[in-house]
C-alpha cells in the first residue's frame, strides 16, 4: 500500500508541480530573448551632431560595438575643396535636418561608379522621420552625404586619360548635390571613416543614424583647429 499510495502522491502532486515550473522557466526564457535578443542583432549607430553655423557645421560619431570613430568634424564654407555653401546656408536659416536615418546606396539616377560606400566615395543617409522631412523637401535633398574632397579614385579603370579626372570629379559632386545635403570631412578624415566602417561591417549591421542639434559653442570648442595643425586635406 505504501508503493501504491507514493506512486498516487507523485502523479497526483509533483509531476503538476514540475509542469507548473517547467511552463514558468519557459515563459521567463521567451521574455528573456524577447527583451534581448533586439539588443543583439540591433546594428550600430551613427549619431550627426549639427550647429547650423556656417564655419563649424557640426560633427558626427559612428558608434559599434568592438570599434569606435567619435567626433569627426565637418568643414565649413572657408575650407578648400568641394563643401556645398549653399547646404550649409540652407540649413543655417531653416533649420538643422533633424531625424532618423538610414545606410542606403547611391541612387539609380545618380550613375554613381561604386554600389555602395567606399573610400573616396559618399556614406548615404536617407532620412526615414523627423522634423527634418521638411527642410530637406525645400531643396529637394533625400537626406545626406558624408564625403571629402576626391571622388576621382572610384573611377579608377573608368577615366583613361588624365586630363578628364578633374571634370569626372567635379561632375560627380554635383551629382552627389543634386540629390543629399552634403557633409564635408577631411581626405584624412575619410580614410579613418573608410577603414573603420569595413572593420565594422565584416559582420552585418542593422545601421541606424540619427541627426540632432548642437549649440555651436560646443563644435567650436572641439573643431576648432590650433594654430600649429596641419591643414584639413
């Protein structure tokens, strides 16, 4: 009677319990991924940091997990070399393009000589929602353009003579214009960028960007070059 009797207590009483502990630890597991599974496949994020100052436009940081490239500064109207004046004003009286943004390659109608961003080239950002929406509307921009003075190495095996690479480059920024806002950074500036963002794109990223405004007083203080550096280009 005793077997009897413990065989009834186990499967009346502890096999309800251990189903009752089994669907608790499930439920706590489900929530467990729920809460951080988004945190790991969520990408890296690029943060722009805009002043709507003419001479200190602003900086930006792409940020990942293993590798970091913080405070990188953009040119103003007075550096050498390709800088959109007009998009720096545009953006000096209506606004900064403040938002969200995302990674996205070169626009069919741009006929641009590279898929997507590489040294030398342009880093897209298209602009998904934000109070920005309207200011880029006015001058008909998709979003923005990260880029430095030379685009002429992507037509590397394009361009035979030599003579055509000043025009080819000059052509490709206004291209580059016609459709982003651009942003200029050092030649210097690009590489840093450039090899950074293949480090951290060996692995797939979901890539994030966000624009947001700075009091120029702080860009100022980070971008403003000494006396004894070395030119930007």
């Amino acid at each position: 009677m005793t077997n009897l009797f413990s065989t009834y207590y186990f499967f009346r009483l502890a096999i309800p319990r251990l189903w009752i502990r089994f669907i608790i630890i499930f439920f706590i597991l489900i929530i467990e991924i729920a809460l951080i599974a988004p945190k790991l496949c969520q990408g890296s994020e690029i943060i722009i940091r805009l002043s709507g100052d003419i001479n200190y436009p602003g900086d930006f940081s792409v940020l990942s997990k293993n590798i970091q490239l913080k405070k990188v500064c953009f040119l103003g109207i007075g550096s050498k070399g390709k800088v959109d004046s007009d998009f720096l004003r545009l953006i000096s009286n209506k606004g900064v393009p403040k938002g969200t943004y995302k990674v996205v390659p070169p626009l069919l109608k741009e006929k641009w000589p590279a898929d997507g961003f590489k040294k030398n080239g342009a880093l897209r950002l298209s602009i998904i929602s934000g109070s920005g929406m309207a200011i880029l509307n006015l001058a008909d921009k998709r979003g923005l353009a990260i880029h430095a003075r030379d685009f002429y190495p992507l037509l590397d095996g394009i361009v035979n003579k030599k003579t055509m690479i000043s025009f080819y480059n000059d052509q490709l920024f206004e291209g580059l214009k016609k459709f982003w806002g651009p942003l200029r950074i050092s030649n210097w500036d690009m590489g840093r960028l450039a090899d950074s963002w293949v480090k951290m794109n060996r692995v797939t990223q979901k890539w994030e960007a966000r624009v947001i405004k700075i009091k120029p007083q702080e860009i100022k203080r980070i971008c403003k070059p000494p006396i004894t550096q070395r030119t930007p280009d």
